[in-house]
C-alpha cells in the first residue's frame, strides 16, 4: 500500500508514490493546463495517477489516500479551494470532484503547509514537533507547525509571513498594502533593488546581462559584486528580522528556508542568521536553527502524501 501525493501549481501538476515511511517511490510531473477548466485538470491528475501506477504496477485499488497541496485559500476539513487565482478558481469542492474521479479519500490543504509537513515529516524538519518554515521565490509563502499540527488560525490561513508589514511607506504590494515582506525580501524584490540601483547610476558587473534573476543576483554577490552583495543583504536583513519577530511569538525549534535562493547557500542564508540573532538579542535564550530546506521540489508531494496518510 502507497499513498499518492500532488503538488498541483499553476503551471505543473507534481505526483509522486509514496510508502507509509515518507519514501518516494516513482514520480511525474505534467502541465496543468489551468486555462482549459477544473474538469480539464483533474482529468490530468487521473491520468497522471494512473501512469504512476502502471509504473509501479499497482492499481488505484493499491492507493491508501490522495493528497494535494493547492496554491491558494483551502478549507481543509470541507476539501474546499476558496480562491486559486493562478488556477481560476473559486469555491471549488476539489476534495469531492477528485475523489469522486478516482474512488479514493482526498485531503486538500495550502501548498505552503503542505511543504512544511514534508520537511518535517522526511526534510530539514524530521525529528522536530515545531517549525517555521519560509519560502522565498516570486514571493514568500510561509506555514508554521505547532505540536506536529499545521496551524491554521481562525481565519484559515495560518503564517502568511509574506504580508507582514515591515515598512509602512515600502514598495506596493499585489495584495492592496504597502512594505510586506515579499516586497523587500522575496527574489522579485531582489532583482527589482537591482534595477533601482543600476538607474541611480551604480555599477556592476551585471549591468548589462541579458534575463537578469536572482540567481544571477546571488552568483554575483557569492563571487564579490558590491552591489550584489548589498541587494542580498538588504533582502537579508529584512527576512531576519521579520524571523526574528515569529520567533518571539511563537518559538519554533527551527526555521527552515526554501525557494531558489537558498540554493546560492551561505551568501544567502548567513546573512539572514545574523539578522535575525542581532534582533532578537537577549531573548535567544538558546540557538534558533535557520536551515535549508532538504526536499527541495520534493517537499510538496512528499508532504500531500503525509497529509493523505492522516486519511488512514
């Protein structure tokens, strides 16, 4: 018996296998498709479970339960996407349309908190009972785990660290307010200080590379660029902080950070360890760990299948 875990995104549907220890077994990957309707999509997943079936050689009949992490506002009890913006949807009652598809129980939660569980369940977070863990890509997403439970707070949502307000006169974010943490932390904020910094006249060695990025950003920082290095560590600095401000609400026992630069490494993550030690001053009693992410693009399949095994 497995469990089949999916990690559906607005551009790719990830499904693995997994056993009741967390192993993936077989994995695929294909395009969601989100233009052509929900029906359209979940036909993608069947699909898509049946081919890992085959090359596994089980059968549906061999699958415990079906997890999946969406990228958007979940009830989770009722298996309910509320809004999905990059998959156009909303109040959609996926848990029951893909169960009723495919014949098996479907435990539907935000992908955020659906990474989270695979790192604690088989990543960087395994042994732990607490953690917060951040995500920094085209924005930040966040989830924090509190005594081996996803927290979900009152409205649903749990962390969204991402819209914690760090500047009340910062850049403009999509959500309607002003100096989230994802516009002064996320990789797009990275390379949109760069940009600034380039039209106020500074220079780089990166001033006139073509598809600019991050990691572009990061490499260069990693390799001794001024001005790289200053874009990372004001991005640093803004994410230590706002780490430290969660750390001394709700005390985690690590924080784990995934999303593309943390790839770069230390460049990255050093300084936001020392950012967020430096605020929280007296008050780290004792070392909060801030680690990379271990499962990498695993961790939204191998945590679905953990949020199907408390199907079981």
């Amino acid at each position: 018996m497995c469990l089949l875990g999916i990690d559906l995104g607005g551009t790719t549907i990830k499904a693995g296998l997994v056993d009741l220890e967390g192993q993936l077994l077989v994995k695929a990957q294909v395009p969601t498709g989100a233009g052509d309707g929900a029906a359209a999509v979940l036909g993608r997943i069947g699909a898509l479970t049946d081919e890992l079936c085959r090359r596994l050689g089980i059968t549906r009949k061999d699958l415990k339960g079906i997890g999946i992490g969406v990228p958007g506002s979940v009830e989770g009890e009722k298996g309910l996407v509320r809004l999905a913006p990059n998959l156009f949807w909303r109040d959609f009652p996926l848990g029951e349309e893909l169960s009723a598809r495919l014949g098996l129980p479907v435990a539907v939660d935000n992908d955020a908190h659906v990474a989270a569980l695979g790192e604690m369940w088989r990543g960087a977070g395994r042994g732990l009972q607490s953690l917060l863990m951040i995500t920094v890509g085209t924005g930040i997403g966040s989830a924090l785990i509190i005594n081996g439970y996803v927290w979900r707070g009152f409205f649903g949502y749990g962390a969204e660290m991402g819209h914690v307000k760090m500047l009340p006169d910062g850049p403009l974010c999509h959500c309607g307010g002003r100096g989230c943490l994802e516009t002064l932390a996320s990789a797009t904020a990275m390379v949109r200080r760069f940009r600034e910094y380039l039209a106020a006249g500074r220079i780089s060695r990166l001033q006139d590379a073509p598809g600019l990025g991050a990691r572009e950003i990061l490499a260069a920082a990693a390799g001794g660029d001024e001005l790289c290095l200053q874009v990372v560590d004001e991005a640093a600095s803004f994410l230590g902080r706002a780490l430290a401000n969660a750390a001394l609400i709700v005390g985690p026992e690590a924080v784990i950070i995934g999303g593309g630069p943390v790839q770069a490494g230390e460049v990255f993550l050093a300084p936001v360890r020392s950012y967020l030690t430096e605020a929280l001053g007296a008050w780290q009693i004792r070392p909060l760990p801030v680690v990379a992410a271990g499962l990498r693009n695993d961790a939204g399949i191998i945590g679905a299948a953990r949020l199907a095994l408390q199907l079981t």
